[in-house]
C-alpha cells in the first residue's frame, strides 16, 4: 500500500509550479487581527474604552486652555501656536501608543516569568511584543490630537504651501517614530531595574508632555535630555517654528526641523542599543 502524501498547495506561473509559503509577517498579522476582533466583539465596553480615552485626552488639552487664561504667550508662542504644537505632537505619540504602547506591560511579564515564552520561539522578541496586542481604544486620543492639529493649522495661520505640508507630514511621521523609540527605550531598561515601571513611564510620558510644549520653557537640564539627547522638539516644536518663520532659540535653530529623520533614527539608535543591552542581560524569570 502507498504512503499517503501530504496536499501541497500550488501556483502556475509560467508553466511551473511554485509551493505557496505563508509571509513571513503573516504570524504577526495574524495575532494582531484576532486581538482587535476580540476588542471589537464587546462593542459596549469598546466604546466605553474609546470614550474614556478621548476624555483623557480632551482633559490634557484643557490644561493648555486653561494655562493661556492667565497668560497671553508662553515661551513666545501664542494659544493657536501652542494649540498647532499639542497638536502635531499628540498626534505622533497617539499612534505610537497605538502600535507600542503595550511594551509598558513589560514589567508585568517579566514578574510572571511569561517573557520566557517569547525566548523560545523562532520569532525576535521585540518583535513578538510589540504585536502581542493592540489597543484599539487609543486611536480616540489619537482623534483628538488630530482635531487639535486642524483647529490648530486654521487659527495659527499656516500658509498653504506645499513647504508647510512637507513639514506636518515630516512631523507625524518622524514624531510617530521617536515616541515609538521612547517605548522600546523604556522597555529595554526594564530588563536592569526591579519594579521600575514608574521610572520609565516618567521618562516616556514626560517625554510626550515636554514635546507638546514650547521647548523655551525648559530649564537647562531638561533642554538637553529632551532637546538633544531624547529629540522630542522635533515632534512639534521645530515643525510650527519653521511652518510659521518664527524667531528660534540660539539653541535651537529652527532649520533643524528638516532633520526630522535623523533625529528619528537617532532615537531608534538609542532605543535599540537600550533594547539589546537590557534583553541580552536576562536570566530567566527564576534570576
């Protein structure tokens, strides 16, 4: 009796037959697509997540309104520059809190030994965290930074120039990449602290809070943590600076706004160098 084979699955191009193999991001795509249709099933508690999340985001932008009835400029930009600011760099961290914000529960996982898990499959381990999950719910405060930024774009006055488009697009873009860098960052440094998930939250979400202000406000320190060495400036700041052709800090020139892409890959650089260095020194969840 013959041996039963197996059914291959076959293409014809060109008069031969090609065996059909899965993509090789098929896996992640897969896990991704069952999470959000999970999210999505319980629509009543998927809009109570999505409601909740717009109004945290609708309360930090009320604290810049409520900063400019006392103030008429702060750091030399008005409320409809400011306004363009919050805008352009909420919008960039939201999306990344969409694809990476779920690397915050790192902590968790490695006090649960789960991350072992992850060591053991084919698959690089940032890579299988960061698509681990996806929060859906975070695409409503993603709705408000967007809102923010149109409102913004309309009052501060931009020209309508492709010069000026360029500019948002340079830094969503790049802004959704150096916040999803403060993720990885973050992330990796939990390897080397115990229980030091509020350390690194300071320093991703104040990150975040820092690129959603005028960066002349900061005191020195915190100019070169945030201005140079993490560049959140370019997720807001310098964009509306060289939109508007406003007067720049010596510091800081407003022409740096153009290098939104090496700032981006300076943060990867960062963020990667603290991944590898973090992940290469675990020992298992039993030390």
């Amino acid at each position: 009796m013959a041996e039963p084979t197996q059914p291959v699955i076959a293409i014809r191009t060109g008069g031969s037959e090609d065996s059909v193999r899965p993509g090789r991001f098929a896996p992640y795509r897969a896990v991704l697509a069952s999470r959000a249709r999970a999210q999505r099933s319980y629509r009543a508690s998927f809009r109570l997540d999505l409601v909740s999340s717009a109004l945290v985001a609708v309360v930090e932008l009320a604290e810049v309104l409520v900063l400019y009835r006392s103030v008429s400029a702060l750091g030399g930009l008005s409320l409809a520059q400011v306004l363009l600011v919050f805008g352009l760099a909420d919008v960039g961290f939201s999306l990344a809190s969409l694809g990476f914000g779920h690397v915050d529960d790192l902590p968790e996982h490695l006090r649960r030994g789960t991350i072992d898990v992850f060591y053991l499959r084919p698959q690089p381990v940032l890579a299988q965290l960061v698509t681990s999950d996806i929060n859906l719910r975070r695409l409503a405060r993603a709705a408000v930074g967007l809102a923010a930024l149109v409102v913004g774009l309309i009052v501060a006055g931009v020209p309508a120039t492709w010069r000026s488009a360029a500019l948002v697009l340079l830094a969503v873009v790049c802004g959704t990449t150096i916040s999803s860098a403060l993720y990885v960052a973050a992330g990796g440094l939990q390897f080397l602290v115990i229980d030091g998930a509020e350390m690194t939250n300071s320093f991703v979400y104040g990150g975040r809070y820092a690129a959603t202000q005028p960066a002349t406000v900061w005191v020195a320190p915190v100019r070169a943590i945030f201005g140079y060495l993490v560049p959140v400036t370019f997720c807001g700041y310098l964009p509306v600076l060289a939109m508007l052709r406003l007067p720049a800090p010596g510091w800081l020139p407003a022409w740096l706004a153009w290098c939104a892409p090496l700032a981006a890959v300076w943060a990867w650089g960062l963020a990667l160098a603290c991944w590898r260095w973090g992940s290469r020194r675990y020992q298992g969840a039993g030390g």
